[in-house]
C-alpha cells in the first residue's frame, strides 16, 4: 500500500527551523530595545563625563575589564527645559562578551522622558543583529557612526526595522504597533506589532508572521497569526503556523505542514529539540496527499534532523491525483526517521483503514485499481529511490487484517476481478512497477483467507492456517494498473468454496473442499490441493490424495485413493459409490470418469450391486454409466454384480447374486437397461451363461405400504426408503444374450445363439439359427435340440418347440445308463 502522505518526509521540521527564525529575530530585537533603554537612560548623566565633541557630535563607549561593553554615538543630543532629550543620528552598538559579536540600533531621532522613564523612536529603527565585531576603537566609532564594517559580509547577520519603538522602564517592557521588517540569510519576513517583557523574559509579535525566502534552491514561506518566545524556559509558540515549499514551475503545488498551535522546545544552546502541534495539524505533499490529526509531537536532533514523530487524536490520509486517490484513517500514527532524516518506519494503530485506487494514465478511458486494507495495527518500513524519495517496500497488518485488491480485466478494462486476502497478520513486499510501488507478495499467518472473484461473478473461497501470494510483477496491456495474483499457496486445514457465476442445469452451483495444501496458479486458474483431499457439493462427495481444479470451467482430475458418492437427481436411494486411483470430472457435462490401476480397477456399487472396470464413465446429467477396459484388444475386464429377489419352489423367496462379466458396458438409469458387449460371461448359483453381447432389464423395485404408511425396498440392491429405484437396483427382469451362447449348469450343457432368461419364473428360453439349432446336453438325458428350448434352472424337464410352421423335426438322443 502507497503511503507517500507528505508524512513520508514530513516537512514539519522545516516549520521548526523557520520559527526559530522567527523568534531569534524577535529575542534580540526585545533584548537589544532593553539594552538601548539603559544605555539612553544613563546617557544623561554621562554627557558630561569623557566626552569629546566634533561638531556637535560625540560618542560614548563603556568598557569593563579591559573590554568594550557598548559604545553609543550621536550627531547631536538637546536637553528640554521639561527634562526630556532629544537624540539625533543615534548608533549604538551592544558587544558579545568575547567581543566575536556587535548589535547595532539605530536611528534618525529618539525622545527619551527620564522622569516617566519611556524611550521612544521618533521614526524607523534599525537593527543589526550578530553583527561582526569592529577590531580597534577607531573601526568601533566609526560603525557606531553607521559605517558598514570591513571584510567578508557575515552570513549570521539579521537586519531588523521597524518604527514606533516604545521602552517603559517601570513594567520592563517595550513595544510597537507598527509593522516589523527583518532579513537573515537570504529570508526575509513582516510582522505587524511586537512586544518585550523584561520581567518574563517573553518576546511576543503580534500578528500577520510571514517569512519568505529560498532553501534548498526552492521558495519557502512561513506564516502565523502571532508568534511567541518564552526564553527562561526556552520555548517558542505560534499560532495559525503554516510553512509551505513550493513545487516546481510545471507542477506549481508544494508541500506544506500547518497547526493551530505550535509549540516548540529549545535545549539550552537554542536549538530545536521537540515540537508539539496542536489542532487541525496537516501535512501536504507536492502530489496532493494530506495527513490530518488533532496533534502531533516530533523530536529532532541537535541539527534539527528529525528522529521520531507522533500523530494522535484520529489520523486521516487524502490524496486525490490524477493517477492516484487515496484515503485512510487511523486512531495514531508513529514515524521514525533514519539519520538523514528521511521516514524509515511508520506504525498506525487503532482501527487503520485504507483506501486507494490508481491508474496508468488520465486518459478517460483508463481503468483503476483499487486496494483496502483494514486492520487493527499496521506497520511500513520505506526506503529511499534513486531520488532520495521515501516509498513503501514492506509492510504488516495484525489484528484481524483484510486486504482487497480489484484489478480491471479485458482489453477496455471492463471487467473487474476482485482479491481478498485475511489473516491474523498480513505482511507484503512492494517493488516499484512504472514509477508506482506495486504488490510482490503477501504473506498470511493464523485464521487466513483467500477470496477470489472472477470477472463473470465466479466467487472462490479459501480459508487456512498460512498463506503465501505472488503478484504478478507487471502488466503488458497499456490500459491495466492492476495487481493481478500469480500464484497464491494456502496451507493447513484449507477449506474452499466455490460458487459457479450461473448453475448448470441438474449441477450444483456450490462447492466445498478440504485439504491440507492448496495451490492457485494464476495463468492457468488451475487450483491443486493435496492431502486428505475432499469436495463437495449439495448431492456429491468426492475423496482423493490430489484434486486439480480448472476454476473457469470447474473440471477437475484426482489422484490417489480416489472415492466418490454421488446421490442421483430425483432419486431417493442411497448414494451411489466409487473407488479409483484417478479421475477426470467434467463439471459443465456432468460426467465423472474413474480409472483403475493394473491389479486394482475402478469400482462402483450401490447397495449390493456394483461394477469393477478399468475405465468407469459415470455420466450424472444422463444417469448413465459407461464402463470398459483401456487396454486395447482386452477382453472381460468389467465385472458387475446384481442382486435379484425372486420365487422359489412353493412361491418362497430366493435372492439370487448374479456376477456378470464382459468387455463393455453401458448402463441407463432411465431405461433401467444394462447393455453387455464384446464378450459376456453370467454366472449365478444355478449356473453359468457364455455369449457375445447381454441385454439384462431392471423392473421397477415394487411399493409396499407397511402398517398403513412405512414403506421399504423389496430388492436385496439397497436400502432405498422411498420407494423410488437405486442406481442398478431394483429385481432382474430378464436378460437377453445373444451371439454363439453357451449355458452351463449342473448335469447339462446348453448351446444357441440367443437366449431370453426371466427372473419371475427362472425361465430360459433358448433359441438358434436354421445352420445351428439350440441344443442342451444332458448327462442323464442324453442331447436335445429343436427351433427353440425352454427349461428351468434347476428342473430336469425342457420343453421343446419347433413353431407352428416349422418343419424341423425333434431331434432327442438318449443316452441309455449300462448295467454292470
């Protein structure tokens, strides 16, 4: 997330310096208004002492211990019969104490009132402030004259004027209504009224503080409504303050820090050591962004670098570019600075929000981006560009963190794509993309989430214990902006949730899953879990060891251990079971294929019937099921069993296990048919039955009402609570074989080319061609062949027919036991 927000420079000690601008210049023009009231105070009653005059001029200098304390000049001095003095062409000039510094005042005309004890200026006043210091007494007459001193012009010299300057030595304060002018090095300021108090040592300057001037070769401004120094405890406060940089000629915006108050603490040598800011305190940038907060509190260095810094009361963040807007709030935000006094860390903490969007150009047709990120603390580390610019590398959000990011699709942009990702702490890495600090990766870790939704309004979501997601690290299409994920890895417990953008006729529209890793690639939209894996929908469960999920069209493969329950639309018997090493699932076409191994094909049961093949197709939509070998030229690989309750003698009942075995096939659940090809082998208690191909038909399992209301299933296949038929379930009705048949049953052998067998009765009805004529073999009976043959499992009698119009004779062959 892009936090420039003028914090990450934050100019506010650029405020500092240029208000201890300030408030130097207005120390020593109180501290040198005291001194000049002493010195006009005594200088009546020294008139008369070691004066020399030069044409009505003379010139007065106090020294102690052999060092010139102050030296005053004037071209004329007059006493007034009412005891005042009038001083003309006044200089005088105050000596630091090693005599490395001179302040000068001057002026036209003073009045000075002994008796009232009031100095004032009759016209402008000027001040020269940490003066260079005249170097013998002659250079010290003559500067005190008004003779600019030799040498190298000193750089820490402060020029003051002002007018209406007014001493009261009984309250110790001086003071002027007019405006004030000073300079010092290069910046020059106004101010409307100043006042001094000696007793409190409290330099104060009224209204209207602006100061301009040029710093590191920009123009610099400050502003403030009154301005005040508190010198014995070395504090400095402005009201309304406003320091403004301004921006190059192209942009013309700067930056600027304000505050209603300011308050700031010197160190004993003057320098700026902490500053408080209160009410409605802002930072602005040259791009447009602004920080707002009720207070902030910096701490700077002995060079006014700034170390630390503190917004509180409720921070809140703007910007509004063309390319980029932004907000954010938050209940505190700390800054710390590197050594350089750029932003190196920044931690917000108290319900953080924010929000941005930005593009790659103005155009109106660009697409945005957009990111949100919401959590109870966030911390930004920033490093310096090329530039010298603070921007964002890293960051984290703990408690309860959630971040959002939209990305535009398509080649308008269009369409949009959402992301979001929660944890109980989010970290992310940013890289600079085109000028604009973009997404890396993200890191999640505790109760993390992962929500995905696509541009036709497909929605993904995943939850698990640690998450890890890769951005892509740029966009090749000139009109996308956005942070599109990679690759996005979600580890222990994951749970997912797939909702489809439309549901397919008779398919679900939500699904779940488990596993123990997931992993989402972003090029190909392909979703890979691994470990203890399951799905989900509201009628199918599926159960493998890996599940690769195609998230746009929702088709999907599993590996390992492959189980399966699908519960058939309208069909109230239990569900319908599988077992494979692989599978393929077709979402859109409701199809289901299952592959076995060598040595361990597929299974599919329900109840007590089931099937085994190589290859089981299980299509949902059609209620069908296909089933075969993937060995070319293998031949009964599928195996079915069927479960068949019919009559036995006297009426009672029989269930029957009938196995069945053959190269193909193909059952339907609407028919109720299973159709057998490419070589059929039935067997069941009575017997077995060899052919080419087998019809075997299902009658609907029968409704009985029990007690008036219960029903259950009469079928030995499942317990079907409904009355409705189970997958394959239901009583045999007949089986229908044909090509090259071959029955064997205990005592006899019966060959033909169709056979029709009905369960009701356990009839076979056997029947050839002209060339090869049905025919059974029986060991007692001898052989018996005939245009048809009808026998009963189990019963030695056969009935013979040859048609009413047939005139093929019946043929029986008795075979006659020998006696020994």
């Amino acid at each position: 997330m892009r936090i420039s927000i003028s914090v990450e420079r934050l100019r506010v000690w650029l405020l500092v310096g240029a208000g201890l601008l300030v408030m130097v210049i207005t120390a020593f023009l109180g501290y040198a208004h005291y001194r000049a009231h002493r010195f006009l105070t005594e200088l009546p009653g020294k008139l008369g002492i070691d004066v020399t005059r030069e044409t009505n001029a003379f010139t007065y200098s106090q020294s102690l211990g052999g060092r010139t304390v102050y030296t005053i000049h004037a071209a004329k001095a007059v006493q007034h019969k009412d005891g005042k003095y009038t001083l003309h062409d006044v200089g005088i000039v105050v000596y630091g104490r090693t005599s490395d510094r001179a302040d000068r005042i001057y002026g036209s005309e003073f009045e000075y009132d002994q008796k009232a004890g009031v100095a004032r200026a009759m016209g402008e006043v000027h001040l020269d402030l940490e003066a260079p210091a005249p170097v013998d007494a002659q250079a010290k007459r003559e500067y005190a004259a008004g003779a600019e001193p030799g040498g190298e012009h000193d750089a820490r010299m402060i020029h003051v004027k002002t007018s209406g300057l007014v001493f009261m030595q009984k309250a110790g304060t001086a003071a002027t209504d007019r405006e004030i002018e000073f300079e010092f090095h290069g910046m020059t300021g106004h101010a409307m009224g100043a006042d001094y108090n000696s007793g409190t040592g409290i330099v104060v300057l009224h209204s209207a503080v602006n100061v301009v001037g040029v710093q590191q070769g920009k123009p610099v401004s400050l502003t403030a409504s009154r301005a005040e120094l508190d010198r014995p405890n070395r504090r400095v406060v402005l009201s309304q303050a406003k320091y403004t940089v301004a921006g190059d000629t192209r942009a013309g915006v700067g930056e600027s820090a304000q505050a209603q108050r300011a308050v700031v603490h010197l160190r004993e040598n003057g320098s700026a050591e902490r500053l408080e800011a209160m009410g409605a305190v802002m930072l602005a940038d040259a791009n447009g962004s602004r920080v707002v907060a009720p207070k902030g509190d910096l701490l700077l260095d002995a060079e006014n670098t700034p170390q630390s810094a503190i917004l509180a009361g409720g921070v809140r963040y703007m910007a509004e570019g063309p390319l980029r807007q932004a907000q954010g709030e938050a209940a505190e935000g700390r800054a710390v600075f590197d050594l350089a006094g750029k932003l190196k860390h920044l931690t917000l903490t108290g319900a953080v929000k924010l929000h941005e969007r930005a593009r790659a150009s103005g155009a109106a047709n660009d697409a945005w981006s957009k990111r949100d990120l919401t959590a109870g603390a966030v911390e930004l580390a920033f490093s310096s560009d090329n530039a010298g610019k603070a921007q964002l590398q890293d960051a984290k959000a703990t408690e309860n963190a959630r971040l959002t990011v939209v990305s535009s699709v398509g080649k308008t942009g269009s369409g949009e794509t959402a992301s979001g990702l929660e944890g109980d702490v989010l970290t992310a890495h940013l890289i600079p993309v085109n000028g604009v600090q973009r997404l890396a990766v993200v890191n999640g870790t505790g109760h993390t989430l992962l929500r995905r939704a696509s541009a036709d309004g497909a929605v993904n979501t995943s939850s698990g214990d640690a998450l890890e997601v890769h951005f892509r690290a740029a966009n090749t299409h000139a009109r996308r902006t956005t942070d599109e994920i990679s690759t996005a890895v979600q580890e222990g417990n994951v749970v997912i949730t797939q909702r489809s953008a439309k549901k397919s006729k008779g398919l679900p529209q939500e699904q779940t899953a488990t596993a123990t890793r997931a992993v989402y690639n972003g090029a190909t939209q392909q979703l890979l879990l691994t470990g203890n894996v399951q799905l989900t929908d509201a009628e199918n469960m599926l159960w493998a060891e890996d599940v690769s999920i195609a998230q746009k069209t929702g088709n999907a493969e599993a590996d390992g251990m492959v189980k399966a329950s699908y519960k058939l639309p309208g069909n109230g018997s239990e569900p319908v079971h599988v077992t494979a090493t692989h599978a393929v699932l077709k979402h859109d076409a409701g199809k289901a294929i299952f592959y076995g191994s060598d040595g361990k094909p597929a299974r599919l049961w329900q109840g007590s019937s089931q099937v085994e093949a190589p290859v089981l197709q299980f299509e949902q939509k059609e209620k069908r099921l296909l089933a075969h070998s993937n060995r070319q030229g293998a031949s009964m690989d599928v195996h079915t069993v069927l479960v068949n309750s019919g009559s036995g003698k006297a009426g009672a009942k029989k269930t029957q296990v009938v196995r069945i075995s053959s190269g193909r096939l193909t059952y339907s659940d609407v028919t109720r048919e299973a159709e057998f090809t490419d070589g059929v082998l039935v067997e069941n208690a009575d017997g077995r039955m060899r052919g080419q191909e087998a019809v075997v038909y299902l009658q609907p399992e029968q409704k009985i009402a029990q007690n008036g209301a219960a029903r259950q299933n009469t079928s030995s296949g499942g317990p079907g609570i409904t009355g409705q038929d189970g997958f394959m379930g239901g009583n045999l009705e007949r089986v229908v074989t044909t090509g090259h048949i071959e029955i064997t049953q205990p005592g006899r052998r019966a060959t033909g080319e169709q056979v029709v067998y009905t369960a009701s009765d356990g009839l076979f009805v056997m029947t050839g061609t002209t060339a090869a004529l049905p025919k059974i073999v029986d060991e007692a009976r001898g052989t018996i062949t005939g245009t048809s043959l009808r026998f009963h499992a189990g019963d030695e009698n056969v009935v013979v027919s040859n048609g009413v119009d047939s005139k093929q004779r019946v043929r029986t062959e008795t075979r006659v036991k020998k006696e020994r």
